[in-house]
C-alpha cells in the first residue's frame, strides 16, 4: 500500500471542505447594531405559567 492510496482511503477529506468555513471579511469595518435586551418581540409560544 502506499501513501496514495492511503490518502483515497482516509477519513478526514480536505479536497473540497474548507474547514474552517469560508467568512467575508470585507465588512469587517462596519460595526453591528446597538443591543436590544429586550426581548417583546420573541414569541416563546405556549401559555404563559400563572403568576405565583
């Protein structure tokens, strides 16, 4: 056996996966949008447990 054809049988393929994804970075410069903590527009859907 050799190394080539090890390489056919191996797992762990890098010819067509990027591993660590593919990210833009030219936006990079642009700053995200202030946090909203508050959460009224989240339907968490279900009834709501009665006050204690």
């Amino acid at each position: 056996m050799t190394a080539d054809d090890l390489a056919q049988l191996s797992p762990y393929l890098t010819s067509h996966i990027l591993r660590f994804g593919a990210y833009a970075t030219d936006e990079l410069h642009i700053p995200p949008d202030v946090f909203d903590p508050a959460l009224d527009e989240v339907d968490f859907g279900g009834e709501q447990p009665a006050a204690a």
